[in-house]
DNA sequence: CTCAGAAGCTAATTGCATTAGCCTCCGTCG
DNA sequence: CGACGGAGGCTAATGCAATTAGCTTCTGAG
C-alpha cells in the first residue's frame, strides 16, 4: 500500500476546496480523509484536530485574500484603489464562500503565520486610506469604517441576506461612491 | 414523575439564552435538553430537529431585534433616527451575542413568522431612509449600503475582529456620521 | 544494510443526533 | 364518575464524527 504523500499543506488546501463546495458548516474531518482517500485517523498526522483545521484554514484563506487585496492597491491610489480593493474584495467571497467566513475567524496569537495574514489583510485597507491622505488616529476609526462596510455588504450577500440578487453590482458601487465621499471628507465636520 | 411543561417557545427561548452564553456553534439540542431538565429526545415533541431548533431561535432573535430597532425608529428622524436606530442594532448585539449571529440567517420561507420579522427588521431601516427622503429604487441601494454598515461593524466586534477594544464607540459614531452624511446627500453626483 | 522516525491503518471510546416504541398524565366526553 | 386518547416524557438502539492508542510499513540517512 503506497503513501498516499500528505502533508499539512494539502490538507488545508483539501479543506479550502471542500467549504466552497459545501460551506464552512459541512468542514469535518471524515470528509476531507474521504476526498483525499485516507483514512479519518491519518490526518491527525497533519493536523491536531477539528478545529485546529479550521484555523489553519482561516490563516491559509486569510492570506489568499491578503495577497489579492494588496495586488489590486499597488499603484493606485485615491478612489482607484478603493475601487480595486473593494472589487478583489467582494470577488475572492463570491469566489470563495466557504473560505470568505474563515477569514472572519481572529488569528491565533500562536500562529505567526495567521497574524502575519491578518495584519497585511488589514495593511490593504490602510494602504488605501494612505492614498486619501488619512493617518494616524483617525486612519483607525476610518479602516473600521471601511472593513465594515465592506464585510457587512459581501457577507450579506453571500449568505443571501439581501432579497433578490437584482442590481447588487450596482448597490455595491453606490457604497464604495459613499465610501469615497466619506474619505475624501474624512475628519470635516466632526471631531478630528 | 411530573411533566416539565415544555412547549416550543420556551425550548427556543432556552436556546437563546444558551447561546449568549456560550456562542451559537455550542447549541446542541444535548445542552438545551440538560438545562431544561428533561433527555434530549423529549426534544423532539417541540422541535423537529436540531437545524430546525436553530432556524426557529433565528426567527426568534430576528423578532426581538425588529421589535428593538422599531422602538428605537418610532418618533425620530432624520439623523435621530440614524443613530437611534444604530445604538439599537448595535446595543443588540453585544446584549446577546449568540443571538445576534442567529438574525443573520435567511428567514425560512415555510415559516410566515420568520418572514415577517426579517421584514419588519428590513423595515426599520427603509423608515430611517424614509427620514432622509430616500425612497423607490435608490432605498434598494441605501438600504444595503446602511445594513452592510451596521452589520459589519457589530459583526466584527462581537467576533472580536478589531484588534484593541480601544475607542469602539467613537469608531461607531464616526461611521455614524459617514453615513448621515452619505444618506443627505444620497443620489448627488452619482447616476441616480 | 540497518534502523528510526514518519505516515498510514485498525480498533475502541465518547458525544450528539435521530428514530422507534413504550408509558403515563390529564382533559374531555359519554 | 370513569374511560379514553392524545400529548409529552422516557429508555433503547443506531449512525456518524472526533479523538486516542497502539500497530505496521515505508523510506531516507548513515
């Protein structure tokens, strides 16, 4: 009986495929030993169990979305990158809508990796809030802005929490054009 | 031996409960059974299952918060009715945050009540907009923009998604105020 | 060639969900 | 008043997922 040649890297990339496909609900050992033709027992292997899974699967999904956020922000700026950040944003979830929810999951402080994923996913969005000239404090209050705006909107949609799925595209464009009135009058009008 | 008295609205209303305190991936019909005093299939005379239990608490937990953010609208408009209603949403979901996860899933066409209540929720927000003057098609539009707003940002807090808890309140009046902004001046400078 | 560790497996345990079928309480009707 | 029938509870039994223990075999380094 030949090795079936796994390592923890193939599981969580087996995981990644298995929740698109059924949803994060559906993430069970049993499954992913089932799609990768081994036994359950054996991915204890590579992994510590269940929900060490679901972390592993949470940092991997979460510097998937990382690297594509930063791509769409290098060289642009302004309501371009704006633009390009909440469009890759919105598109790797609908890609992805088993791994989008994992990327919610906090990162496990005993994860390098996992922080690491959080913190360039996070360094998306102040790249972009860079490009509106805004720092500082007030760059926090504005990326939790931003980040709300964002999560609330692709994770509503791709729960199906918004009624027909008519004119998303469009909706979805009015608010990134409010984003960009709001951060382009970032601190007028309000306590700095 | 006497009976315990159950009926369904107490087995979900002790689901709630449960869940605020030990977060909604630890509702199992075992626990609830436990804190009921009864065996878990005795359960099964009040709900059909476990999946039903947790769409049944959904329509529940929708409910209250629809109650809760029509409280908070009645009266007011305008940017009243904005951070009214915002408070409310927000004050929800740190009262309950087992509950508040629950609201976000999609109402069970099979059960009028559930439907009603994720109406009477969605209405809320289209009176806040109806304060603005914002009505017919561009409310569509609204609308998901200042749900994805609020969700998100509880979303994230009640996951601990920010990192420091520092200055969540100033963040939420600051996204607040973007949106008072956005919704006076909704369909300016864009195609309407 | 040897051998030690890694990678798989089977077996056994535990916990939750679910179904089947029994038993008893209690309100209603003769 | 008494019987009866359904509702509400229970125990027993089954199935699936997770986990742990301990065995076996491949494989690569020396």
């Amino acid at each position: 009986m030949p090795r079936a040649g796994l390592n923890q890297q193939i599981v969580v990339r087996e995981a990644a495929r298995l929740v698109d496909e059924v949803g994060r609900e559906q993430l069970t050992l049993a499954a992913v030993a089932a799609r990768l033709g081994v036994a359950l027992p054996s991915l204890y292997k590579h992994v510590r169990g269940a929900d060490a899974l679901a972390q592993k699967l949470s940092a991997f999904a979460t510097a998937e979305l990382a690297d594509e956020l930063m791509t769409a922000a290098v060289g642009r700026a302004g309501v371009d990158a704006l633009r390009a950040v909440a469009a890759a944003y919105r598109s790797y979830a609908r890609r992805h809508p088993g791994r989008y929810p994992a990327t919610q999951r906090v990162p496990d402080p005993a994860d390098p990796d996992h922080v690491a994923a959080g913190e360039r996913a996070v360094g998306a969005v102040y790249a972009v809030l860079n490009g509106y000239g805004i720092t500082g404090d007030a760059a926090v209050d504005a990326a939790r802005t931003l980040r709300s705006a964002l999560h609330g909107f692709v994770s509503l949609e791709v729960a199906g929490g918004f009624g027909l799925p008519r004119d998303l595209d469009r909706s979805y464009d009015e608010m990134i054009a409010s984003l960009d009135a709001a951060l382009r009058g970032w601190g007028s009008g309000r306590t700095s």
